[in-house]
C-alpha cells in the first residue's frame, strides 16, 4: 500500500474502535462481566487452536534462531493458556471502576459537585513476544469500559490471531461489538507510524517492550504515551539491615527472574556492613552463575568481581550481572539512585525507622520497597488482576497500571437554576 | 545572548527549581502554610509597590493601544489585590494533598502496599495579562509542594516582578528555599523555547491563554503539557425544561463576562419549545448587545439573526455573539456538541431525570452542568482554592485543576522479608 492508504487504514481502525467505545462506556458492569467470562471459556475451549498456532509461531522462532529467553516467552502451554483464562475472571470479579464517585460534594450556594470516573475512549497498546500480553491487556480495557487496539509481536502473530479471534468472538456473543477489540494483523512500521497520528480517534497509547521500541513510539506519536524505558532497581542493604533477610531479598532479586524489568541492577552495601554482607552475598551469586561488576571497595573485599565502569551504574543488563557499590550512608544510595536510577522500583533493607523514612522520602521513584524484593513490582502482586504496563512517568499513572489508570473522570455539577453573579 | 547561552540559562533556572523542588517536597504542612500566609500579608503590605508598578504597565499598555478587556485584566486594584491574599489564605486553609494515603491494604503474602500522594516537582505555568495568576499559581504550587516557574505576559512584567518579589522574600522569611518560585524575567521567545526542553528538571507546563500560545507551547514542548485550547460551551434547552431557568441559564452563560472561557458560545434549543423559547431569550440576549447567528428554523422564528455558518459552530467568540440552533431531540444536541465542541463545559436545563441522564453520559466533556450555567466551571466555583488552568485532555487531570492535580503518587510496598517464587 502507498503512505496514503496506511493512513486511511489507520484512520478507519481508529473510528472502528472509537464507535466500539462509545457502546462500551455505556455498558453495564453485568455486560462486561458476563463478556470477560465468556473470552475466559472461549480460551479454554480454543486452547487446542491456540497451541496449534503457537507451535507454527515456535518453529519460524527456532528456525530464525531467536534467543532461548524469547522463545521461553513465545510459548503457550496448556498450563499458561489456563492462567490467562483465569487472569480474565480475576478481572471479571475486580469492582467496576467506571461510574465511581470519586468525590461529591455540595457548594455554599447549593451547587452538588461530583467527580465521577469514566473510561478514557481507545487505548493502543504495543508490545513484543508475549501471548498472554493479548489477553491480559484486553481484559483490562474492557473492564474499564475501553476499546483497545492491540499489536503484538511479530514472531508471536499466529498465536496472538488465534486468541484474539476467540476473545473478540466472545465479547460478540455477549451483545457488545466485535470492534471492542481490535488486532493489527501486520508489523507493516507505516500502519504503526500512522495509527499514531491517530490523536483525534485514540486517547492513550502504551508501549511494552524494548527501550528502543517504546523511544520510537514516544518520539513519532501525537497521542499521549504512558511509559517506562528501563528498569534500572536498586537494592540498599542498610547498616541496620537484617543481613541473612538482605541476602535473601538480594538473591531472590537478582536471579529469580533476571530478564524483567523489576529485578535488581545495582545492589548499594553501606561501608559499616560491607565487610560482613559482601563475602556471603557475592560468593551466592557466584555460585549462581551472577557475574560481578564492583567499585574499588566492593572489590577490594571480593576480588572476584570486575571493576564496575560508569555505564555499569546505568546499566540494565537483564541478565546474570550485578553492579555492586558500598556506599557512605543512606544518602549516599539516594543520591546514587536519584543520578543513575530509571525511577522504576528501587528497595531498602533495614531495621530502622528512621533510615527507612529517609530513603522512602529521598528515592523518587514510581516504587519504593522495603524489606521486600523488587520482584514483587508488578500489578498482579499488587491486587490489580493484571498490569496494562508499569509507568515511570509523573501524569496520569505511576507503577504497575491496572484498569483504574485506563479511567479518566468528569465533572458532574447539578444545581437548580443557580447562576454566576 | 547566544541560542546555546539560553539554553545555559534554562537549564541554570531549571536546577534551581529542582533544588528548591527536593527541598519543598520535604517541608510539612505546617512551614507551607505559614509560608502561604506570609506570602499574603506581604501582598497586603506591598499593595501600594504592586499599583505603582502596575500603573507603569497600565500606562505602556494604554499608550500601545491595547484593547479594553484586555486593560481591565491587567488592573490592579486595592480590592483585586485584597483578593488575591484572601486567595492564599484559603489555599492555606486546604487540605495538604501531599503525604494522603490515597489506598493501603495488604496482600495475602502479608506485603502492605500503600499508594501515597507526592508532589510533582517542578511546575512550569505560562500565561498571559492577568497579574492574579501569579499569586494564585505560586500559592498552589507551593501547596502542593512543587517549586513553580513562572512566566507572564509581558504587558504585565512590571507587575508580575513586584508581585513575585513580595512572594519569594516571604517563602524565604519562612525558612522555605526563595527558589520556590521564579519567575521569567524576560520574554524572550528563545528561552521560553529552551526552557521547553528542560525535562530532565521541569515535570510538567501548564500553558494558559489564547490558542495560538498554547499549540506553539504543545508542540515545542518536550515536557508533559496540561492544557485546554479553547471553549467553546454549549447550553441544550430541552423541551422538558423550566423555561424561566432556561432563560435565566442562556442569558447568564453568555452575557455575565462573554471574554472567558466557560462563557456559552452556541444555544441548541429543542425543536418543540424553539417557538415558546427563542422569541424570549433573543429579545433579551438582543437587548444586552448579543449578535446572533441562527439556524435556520432559528431565522424563521428570530427572523434578526444573521445565518450561521460551519464556522459559527466551531467559533469560540469570547465575544457578545451567540450561534443557536434548533435540535430534533437530546441526541441531535449530544451529536452537535461531539462534532463541534471542544470538551471543555456544555450544559443542559430540563426536568427530566432520563434526558439528563442520557445528556451527562453522551457528552463527553470535562464539566457537564445540569440545570446551571456553564460559567460556573471554574477551580474558585468548584471549592479548589483557585486553579492551576483547566484541561480539557484526559489524561492526569481533567476540568478544573486544583492543587491536587499538581500531585502524583508513589507505591510503597513493606514487607518483613517477603520473597517472590
């Protein structure tokens, strides 16, 4: 197609979804509850079709030699396919959130204000390999009373059509359009380029993925982007800290799933426990295959490790490689975090209050742990069903988004023929 | 100075805001309020620099020939200015936004999450002839413990400068950083341009004023930008309504003060009472000065109506002129307004629970009045304290925005050792 027809095409998806919405936002909870079900059943029933384009997706995935970790994503098990049937009705049974009065109120002269939470219109979310990104995310829309335009990866397309024909078929079956759910059925850059002009059609846009891909989307869009780039998490092991739980939450953030975007980067040892802390972790993470990058102290107390560089501290190696770095004192990993850190999730462990309150007040980011493993930053963990993705911006959303960020609100003032003087 | 100096310069005021900005999100409530109240006893005290200043930038603008509204926005008098302190003493008396609990609960696991509301960091307000914008936006900045850059007309330079000089040495007599607020001492166009570019400091522009400032400001911007463009209100007369309130409605909505944003700018009255209603209001809207453009069933009834144009239905007059047309029913009215208006207020006056229902769930604008004028849409109107601007986009904050909205959260997540499996 020329330019000119991937504009028309973007133009006639973006009215599809945006007639969809205005149904959707009139819909009743019982609508969208009964509709979230039905995609759940229609994915259990589907699973056998569902596994079937997945294998096709699987072998171009080998034959093109993707990497084990993206062809680990890739691939839908019975198990997997029944974990994202049972996300949607966790979905289902999440309260409503459209229509909550988020305030009301009545003025001196009688006026009755009211803030009441509505759904924002189209969402356009863009991600990479992962199937259950499909469901996941329609889900949520569709809850919060959206229409959603989704494009998937392509190594993942086989798989994501045949959910996605099973999810809109059900939404159909229970009264609401078809076009609730929209999938982009090419990788074509020029539809994507022009569906993000599409301001005038979609409300919202959220990339998931690569660095690289949420840039490209946030320069070229013309529709407000929700984001995160990277995941650059901290662990800061206090001088107060508990050191057999600190070495606990340290490992478990670095290798219970090094590849996401919630696992540690830098782990910052205070100097006082450096020399205690350091030999037990390091020799953990060694033995389990984490290669070390320290700064002069770290390694004077573990040799092994290889001197951390500049980019080191901004690194987000998603892999078995920690950056590890004694600091002064709890500012010090403050300061650290506020110059090298993504914003993203960033953890304290300590037994002191005072510390506690310090690095919770100091660290800007959109999470602070403590006590706890960065991995638990994710929206399932928090009680949201499922995440739509994990914002660093400051406006509108913050963390993991569940369905309440794909809500806006409107104001409601009521009177009786009051007037301005 | 050189391109590459005011690029210098921007990121220098940037800094400091930042700075100031680390510092404020620290203070209590306590240091803030008194602050705020400092902040107005010093206007009170320094009403006679502030008119003497003012008078400068009066007697420069009356000798450029500047129109009358736009002298009467820039005059200030002792009442204005009494009006602008009692505007920071009841910001004081406000709820401290920063620091509420917005939700807290606890997780199966045993993790406590808890969202807490923060500030946003630095704020960049641009705006335009009325000097009152600069105490009322400091005030909310600081309120909402935000350092605030602020940039004025430069018809009210002289102004502005007197006024912020009063609020900053009161900011500092209260031990808060005097870079709580700065204010742009020129307006050149260049460092407006950098200063646009200074994300790594700035968090978010409000940008208020006519629409040519604002889309030079959204698309120069490589900040987040909170902004509505134009408003242009509608007031749907039903044929359910009380047509006395009707009349009271329209005539208040576009004749109270025309040169405002949430001034009506098009009538839609309800073909069945369009013989009863039109005669009425367009004699008394006639007789006030309005000029009216008219459909033409409204030109069959009102034959003084000149024919309205597609344009007259998009036009924000900020003027004594009126478009009215005549609607088959509610939906023609909700059509009307989705095509031709601008998401910023539209009202309805009627009796009928079912119209009214219907009417404030297919309009899908900030503010929907019901049985009220739409120059009620305002943050003073709504018990905001002032407003920061209002927005008309849907992400973060919508409508009147309040010191609340210059907020953002962050989770926090406490455990006792908690790890993920």
């Amino acid at each position: 197609m020329s330019p000119k027809d991937w504009s028309q095409e973007a133009r006639t998806l973006g009215r599809r979804a945006r007639t969809a919405a205005r149904q959707l936002a009139a819909a009743g909870a019982g609508a969208k509850n009964a509709a979230l079900r039905a995609m759940a059943e229609n994915l259990r029933a589907g699973a056998k079709t569902i596994r079937k384009e997945n294998a096709a997706d699987l072998a171009a995935a080998n034959q093109a030699g993707l990497a084990a970790a993206m062809i680990d994503r890739l691939t839908l098990t019975d198990e997997r396919i029944e974990k994202m049937a049972r996300s949607m009705d966790e979905i289902a049974d999440l309260q409503d959130p459209v229509g909550e009065i988020l305030e009301g109120y009545v003025r001196p002269n009688g006026l009755r204000i009211e803030r009441v939470r509505v759904p924002l219109g189209v969402v356009f979310i863009i991600y990479e390999s992962r199937p259950n990104v499909t469901s996941d995310v329609a889900a949520l829309c569709l809850k919060s009373g959206n229409a959603s335009i989704l494009r998937g990866g392509k190594e993942a397309l086989r798989s994501n059509l045949a959910i996605h024909r099973l999810l809109a078929e059900a939404v159909a079956s229970q009264g609401l359009p078809a076009d609730a759910v929209l999938m982009i059925e090419t990788s074509d850059r020029d539809l994507l380029a022009a569906l993000l002009r599409q301001d005038e059609n979609i409300d919202v846009v959220v990339p998931r993925g690569g660095e690289s891909l949420i840039r490209a989307v946030a320069e070229g869009s013309t529709i407000p982007v929700i984001k995160h780039y990277k995941g650059v998490c901290h662990v800061y092991v206090d001088d107060l800290a508990d050191l057999d739980m600190a070495e606990a939450i340290c490992f478990n953030a670095k290798v219970q799933r090094p590849g996401v975007c919630n696992a540690m980067e830098t782990m910052l040892v205070h100097k006082h426990v450096a020399a205690r802390f350091l030999p037990r972790i390091c020799r953990r993470l060694s033995q389990a295959g984490v290669a070390l990058r320290g700064c002069d102290e770290t390694r004077r107390i573990w040799p092994d490790a290889k001197p951390a560089t500049d980019e080191d501290w901004y690194a987000e190696y998603l892999d078995l490689v920690l950056a590890v770095r004694v600091v002064e004192h709890v500012q010090d990993a403050i300061d650290h975090i506020a110059r090298y850190g993504s914003a993203h999730t960033d953890a304290i462990v300590s037994e002191d209050v005072r510390r506690i309150r310090r690095f919770v007040q100091g660290v800007d980011s959109s999470s602070v742990m403590i006590n706890t493993t960065t991995r638990f930053s994710d929206g399932g963990e928090y009680g949201l069903g499922a995440e739509v993705g994990i914002s660093t911006d400051k406006l509108h959303a913050r963390g993991p988004m569940g369905c309440r960020d794909l809500t806006t609100y409107k104001w409601i003032v009521t009177g009786e023929g009051q007037l301005r003087t």
